[in-house]
C-alpha cells in the first residue's frame, strides 16, 4: 500500500475572451440564418484528465452583451419579449456531467436563461493546447448544441402570411473557446 498522495491531475483553466466566441443562432422567416454573439463573458473551466467526469465549466454570459450587428434588433432581444436584460443580466451555463475522452466529450449542464433552468448537452472537440510567447499555456475547444427557445420562455413570435414563424424556435449554440492555464 502506497503512503505518498498521487500527483492532482487537475488543472484550471479560464476563457480568453479576446479568442472566444460564444454564438446563438436562428432562422429569420425559416428561410434566413441569423447570428448573434456574447461579447462579454467569463468563463472557468477545471479539468481532470485522470477522471474526466470531475471535470466542470461554468460560465456567466452578461445578457445585454448579445450583439446580432442590428441595433434594432439587438434592441428586440433585450427586451421583455426575449432576454429581458433589466430583469436578467445573466446567462449562465454550470455543468452537471463530462464524459468521453478527451479529444472528443459531452458537456452537459444547466443552461439559465431569463431564470429558467434546463439541462443541455453540448459536443465538444478538443482542438489543441500549447505554449503562447508570453509564457502561458492555452487550450482550444469547439462545441454545438441545440435548445428550444419556448422552454426558456421566450415565445414571442410572427406567423407568417406564407406558412411559418418569425423567429426559429430551434436556437443552435456554436462556441470557439481558448482557455488560459492558471497558475
């Protein structure tokens, strides 16, 4: 029986804003994509590689931060119809399970929009990692997934004159993620 504790495989890691992206996207009349993005955001990953189920990420998105590169819509999604900004300044994400190796995982966790709380599952690509010239070490992931934007409580919508709705109820989730070692 051994006396000495095993080295922590555990590690810390937060996302670099500056080389993330966090974006939501839907169709407009079914028929156009439309793309918005966080642009303020923090986010703290702790991985184990050992055990990547003790893995977790959480991550606050600030709600008023979305930008579709259309003030007036923009200004849509803030309101009460959708993100309700004044009420909700936060999305946030906290995982429940990792698992899969480490090349290739599922996140899943607990997505808080508007105060309503629902599980997701995101698929996640380990990208790569390596050292950056100012002596950090970085890592890059990729994730998707998908949630119906009605269980979030967000169901306004047009129908439309020729068959459909407005604003797609699926919303696909796409992140491009670099993380920074922590000391």
């Amino acid at each position: 029986m051994s006396t000495t504790a095993s080295p922590t495989t555990r590690t810390t890691w937060k996302l670099d804003p500056s080389h993330s992206t966090i974006e939501f996207v839907a169709k407009h009349m079914m028929i156009t994509t439309v793309k918005g993005r966080f642009t303020e955001f923090d986010g703290t990953i702790v991985a184990d590689e050992q055990n990547l189920g003790d893995s977790k990420v959480d991550v606050v998105m600030k709600a008023a931060s979305l930008d579709t590169r259309s003030d007036q819509r923009d200004q849509h999604l803030r309101s009460p119809d959708f993100l309700h900004v004044e009420e909700f300044e936060d999305v946030t994400f906290h995982s429940t399970s990792v698992s899969g190796t480490k090349e290739k995982f599922q996140v899943t966790g607990d997505l808080t929009i508007r105060g309503t709380t629902k599980p997701i599952s995101l698929d996640v690509t380990f990208e790569g990692e390596g050292k950056d010239p100012w002596g950090g070490t970085r890592a890059s992931f990729s994730a998707h997934g998908k949630f119906d934007r009605r269980d979030y409580g967000l169901t306004w919508n047009v129908a439309l004159e020729t068959g459909g709705i407005l604003v797609s109820n699926e919303v696909k989730i796409n992140i491009e993620a670099q993380a920074v070692l922590q000391g």
